[in-house]
C-alpha cells in the first residue's frame, strides 16, 4: 500500500462509475455524458467530472467519456483488472451470508478462502470454498497471495486476527466486527459497523431531539 | 425528518463517542478528556471537541466531559433515548444474519418486524421475531410505528420495497441491495454496498496500478 492520491470519498464513487460504465457497454452504448452519468449515479455532474479528472480526464467536451475505455481505466486504478483475492476470517451467520453474497458475484475481487475458529466448521464448503482452521490463516493469506481480508469474528478476536492478517501479506481489511483495530503502516482498514450504521440512522427519523422544532 | 444541522461524517462518529462513554461510565469513570476518547476512537482531540461544540461543548477546559452526561445527551441527539423500530424486508442469508446480530445486541434501534416475499418463509420466527408476508408491509410499519427500515432484497425489488417503506412512515432506510433508490423527500437512505466496498478496497492494495512507482 502507498499514500493514495485520490480522497477517499472519490475512491467509493469508483466502483459505482464502473457499475454504470459496464452496464452501459454492455449496451452497446459506446459514449457516456457526464450529464448521463449523473442520472445513473445520482452524484452530480461536477462531480464526477471532478472524480475523473484525478486520474487524467478523457471526456470530450460536449460529447461525453468512451464508456469502455473508462471503464478499463477505473479497473486499472482500483487494481481489479487482473483480480484479487480476499480471504473470508469467520464463517458465522454474517460470515456465511457474506461468502454467499460474493462468491456468487465478484469476479474481480474474489474470496478464494474461508477461515474458522470452531472446529465444527472447518472442512465444511461454502460455496465451493473448504473452511479452514484459524492456526492456517497466515499460512493460507501467503500460500494464496491474498491482499485482502474480510473480518467476521467476534470483537475479542478481532485484533488478533487482524495482526495475522497482516503478518501474512493483507493489505487492506473490511472490518465487520465492532471494534477499533490497531495495525502499523501498511494496511488499509475499512469498518461496517452495524451497530453504528443503525444508530446514525436514528438521527434521520423523528425519533432525534434534533427534529424537534420547540427547541431553541 | 428535516435537514441535518450536523454533517454527515460527525453523525456518523457519534456511536462511537456514545460506545465509549457508555463504557467510561460503565467503569464508574465520571470524567473523560477529549485525549482519552480520542486514544479510544482514534480521531483526533480536535475533530472530537468539533464534534461536539456542534450541539454544544460541555467538557471543562482542563478536566474533560461527564460521561454520563455526555453520553445522555447523544443519545438524545441521535434519537436513541426513546427507541426507534425497524423493520428488515428480505429475510434471506444476508436479512438472516443481520437479524440475529441486531436483535440480539441492539435495544435502542429495535428490529420487531420481518418481512419476506417468499411464502415458505412467512410464519417462521428468526430471534422471537415472525416473518410477514411481503404484501403486510405498509400496515406493519404502520401498526408498529417503524421510523427504519433495513433493505435485504434483491436488486430488482429494492425501489418497490422503498416505496412501500416510505408509504408506511419509515423515515431512514439501510440499503443493501445493489441499486440506487429514488424516493421522495423526507427518507434518509444510507447505501452498504458490499461490492463497491470490496472494489474500492482493492485501490489500497498492489493490486492497484496507482500502486506501480514506475508511473509518471
């Protein structure tokens, strides 16, 4: 991993772009406006002409973006043209459910392995994958080149599990459980926090004192 | 709902302020720096104090903030004093794990309703919770006074699903499915989706050709 020159918030639009761009190929629609693009996305024209003007802009003016073109370029910088693979740590309902989800519909960024504490679980296949024991995970992140990890333990286990992670080659995480991993440089950590997800989500509705007009 | 006075990004550390306090204040802790809810969360001491001058500073310059006071009044903001209802629509492997994570953990943001469209489903009970049949949707939102509802179906049912939501009363809506909601005003929607994640992950590997060096 290096220092990324793109914020954040840009990268995320990424994959929605590319969503839109593939479909759009796959269409046989060769150019794509911005102004479409928006439509599609919901995200403004400024935007995402502010977006693609991180890595270079190929839009004609007043004609649009060679959606095919783009969409190969997106894939180059978020480095799914040639794959990578992702290792599944906790095969639990959410774990499971995960595995299903993705094995069924990435084929960029691919769960090769699945990882499990409980000796029940291991040996069992989860779409085609074999659960393995959680003394493997090192060996299984090197043996696979994995470069991502995808964390559905219980928050105890968490930190463990992610400094293995690491020691084995991982460089970027998605975090399920709730809690706050500290890694060295290196790896890239991005949390789903149900439990926070669903408590931001209440300042949304009437329920917040926020939405009360009485208030000064 | 109205307009968040608050930005986005702050509601969404405010969980984890609270997740702290509560534990300071489970601790019999009564006073908690800004230093010391920043070495837990990892924000920084002036992001945290920005936080929460937004709805007013309460810490004492030198000492720190009550927890337990501080931890009551974002609950407050968030609406989670009083409990807000959610419904989850999609009881497949994903609604499946979700439920049993949630409704085991969470007692402020409650999930008291399920709802499926597939038949063999309905009248099975996930957690104490009885799975309705989809076409119930609407009064059961309405008759439970759900404010949230959490969006586990497919791609193609999700804007139908969001619809009826909205009819009902929810107020903020968890989208899981992969497709960009259209709805009116008043429904916050928040989007996890775990493709875009995953791919948007893949940019801080080396995977990624932003990764190569030898790039101008």
């Amino acid at each position: 991993m290096r220092k990324p020159k793109i914020p954040e918030a840009a990268i995320k639009r990424l994959p929605i772009y590319l969503r839109v761009l593939e479909e759009t190929a796959a269409a046989d629609i060769q150019i794509i406006s911005s102004a479409e693009l928006a439509e599609k996305t919901g995200f403004s024209p400024e935007q995402i002409r502010k977006d693609l003007a991180y890595f270079g802009a190929f839009g004609t003016r007043g004609v649009g973006y060679d959606a095919a073109l783009l969409s190969r370029r997106i894939s180059r910088i978020l480095g799914l043209h040639h794959g990578v693979n992702a290792v599944l740590v906790g095969a639990g309902h959410l774990g499971h459910a995960l595995a299903r989800y993705s094995i069924s519909r990435h084929k960029d960024v691919r769960i090769v392995a699945i990882v499990d504490a409980d000796p029940a679980k291991v040996g069992r296949e989860i779409m085609g994958v074999v659960v393995r024991p959680s003394s493997d995970l090192v060996q299984v992140v090197q043996e696979q080149n994995i470069k991502i990890g995808i964390l559905t333990v219980p928050a105890a286990e968490a930190q463990t599990t992610a400094e293995l992670l690491q020691q084995g080659g991982v460089e970027a995480i998605l975090n399920f459980a709730p809690a706050k991993l500290r890694l060295g440089p290196g790896v890239f950590v991005q949390n789903i926090d149900l439990t926070i997800e669903l408590q931001s989500l209440a300042y949304y509705t009437s329920a917040s004192e926020e939405s009360s007009p009485s208030e000064p």
